[in-house]
C-alpha cells in the first residue's frame, strides 16, 4: 500500500465530512435539512472568501476548468445534497446511505471510460469491499412504507457523486491553488441549494435559520476544509483510489460518536464487520504491485 499524500488527502476528506456531519445532526434535530444544507455551504463559502482575502489564492485565467469545476459543485454537493435528502425522507437512511455509497462504483467505471484510468482487479475488489462496509455500517431495520421507485433519490446522488469527481478531477489540474477551485465549486453548489430551498422551503427559513445557525455555520466550515481536501485529493490521485477512501467517512461517523457523544448502544455486529470490509477495501483499492 503506497501512503502518499493523495491518500492522505482523501482520509483527511473523510475525517472532515464525518466531523461536519456529526456536528449538523445537533443542527438537524431542530432544523430543516435542506435548509440547514444552505446555512452550511453559506458558511463554507464565507470561509473561502475570507481564506481568498488573507492569503495570496492564485486563480487561473478563464478557460474551460472554470466549467468544469462550476459543473462539478452543481453536482456535489449541489444535486447530491437534494437527492440524498430526498432519498433519506423517502426510504430512511439506513437504506439510502449504501445506495448512495454506491458512488465509488460509478466514478470508478467513469474514470476508466473517460480518463484511461486502469485499476487491477484487486484494486475494484477494494472498492466492492468499501462499498460493502458501508452497506453493512449503515444497515438496520427501519420502520415505515416506502416504495421501491424511490430508491432512484440516492441513487441519483451516487450517480450525481460520481460525476462530480469526474468533473473536479478534470477541472481541479489547471488550478495552481486547490483552495481556488473548491471556492468555484461551492459557490456553485450554494446556488443550486439556494435556488431548490427558495422553490420549496422559502416559508420554512428564517426559523430554520434563527434555531440552526450556530450548528450549520460550524458544520458549513468543516464541509468548506474537507471539500479543499477533497479537490486537492483529485488534483493527485485516480478517481478509483480516491473516491472509496472519501466513502469510509460512515466510519468515522461512528467511531467519533462513541467517542465523543458516548454512544455506545450503537455498537453491534455491524459496526466491527462493516470496519473490517472497509479497511480492507480502502487496503486493496490503493495497493500497486507494479
């Protein structure tokens, strides 16, 4: 297994995500999902705008890069985030997360198509494996109706997912500063979000907002350094290797909130043997005998 700082960059990008989320469920318990999502990336964007400012961010001249990393953000976290909490109230988490884990498949395969990548066979085991852990972390029994047509919602957004790390991997190269093209990418994504909260939440914001802000504002900022981690991760490293590393964020989701919301009820056999297909995988995608 070569630890290089791709790799590095992609397990940072689960930590980050997994430390947002954990922070927006105290967000979520008294907000609107969909509007907690444009209270985060809002706040991720006014991040990046003062990072711009502090430092000296190099952005490139315009060119087509722009367009992808505009498409790119449109995508995920823009029409991931609509499908997947469409998908989440549809058919409950617990089936919408392996569904959305799925992911990592359809970039790995749009990858090969499209970018000449060529992973070994073990290396699309290790992805199998990931997404497998994720399945199985995520599992459980789940109370409601629900109809199989909407099982389409996640899938969208691990179809929306996978393309987005196509459309990143593609712009993020002609970018001297990674933290440039995230901010690109965001203010695209906030938009699509903005706009799809307007068409069907608009009388649901301001409370949202008064009763969520210090949640999403934080979670937002943490989304905003893991989406630089994630841009950096694509500007070095396959789609295919990357993209199951970013996936083990589930993981992490648990892990912290035994650690530090003490909840240790959600410790069953699904936790160790969902860890064990996911270190596994993450272990085979990134191994080079060559």
């Amino acid at each position: 297994m070569q630890f290089d700082a791709a790799l590095m960059f992609a397990l940072g990008t689960a930590l980050a995500y997994a430390v947002a989320d954990v922070t927006a469920r105290f967000g979520l318990e008294r907000a609107n999902a969909v509007v907690g999502a444009m209270m985060a990336l809002a706040s991720s964007v006014m991040m990046f705008t003062l990072v711009i400012a502090a430092l000296d961010v190099r952005f490139p001249a315009w060119g087509v890069h722009y367009l992808w990393m505009i498409l790119g953000g449109a995508l995920n976290p823009g029409v991931f985030f609509v499908t997947f909490f469409i998908g989440i109230s549809k058919i409950g988490v617990s089936r919408a997360a392996p569904i959305k884990g799925s992911s990592a498949i359809f970039a790995a395969l749009l990858a090969m198509a499209f970018l000449g990548e060529d992973p070994a066979w073990y290396n699309l085991a290790g992805i199998l494996l990931v997404v497998a852990g994720i399945a199985v972390i995520s599992s459980g029994a789940v109370a409601g109706h629900w109809r199989r047509v909407d099982m389409f919602w996640p899938l969208g957004a691990a179809v929306a997912g996978a393309g987005a790390a196509l459309c990143w991997r593609t712009g993020v190269q002609a970018f001297p500063d990674t933290v440039a093209a995230a901010a690109v990418a965001i203010l695209a994504a906030l938009v699509v979000i903005t706009a799809y909260t307007l068409a069907t939440r608009r009388r649901e914001i301001r409370e949202n907002v008064r009763v969520g802000w210090k949640y999403f504002i934080v979670a937002g900022a943490i989304e905003g350094f893991g989406k630089f981690l994630y841009a950096s991760a694509l500007q070095l490293g396959e789609i295919y290797r990357m993209l199951p590393l970013i996936q083990t964020s589930p993981l992490f989701v648990v892990l912290i909130s035994l650690v530090m919301l003490r909840r240790a009820e959600s410790i069953t056999w699904r936790v160790p043997a969902g860890a064990v297909l996911t270190v596994g995988g993450a272990i085979l995608v990134n191994v080079r005998l060559a």
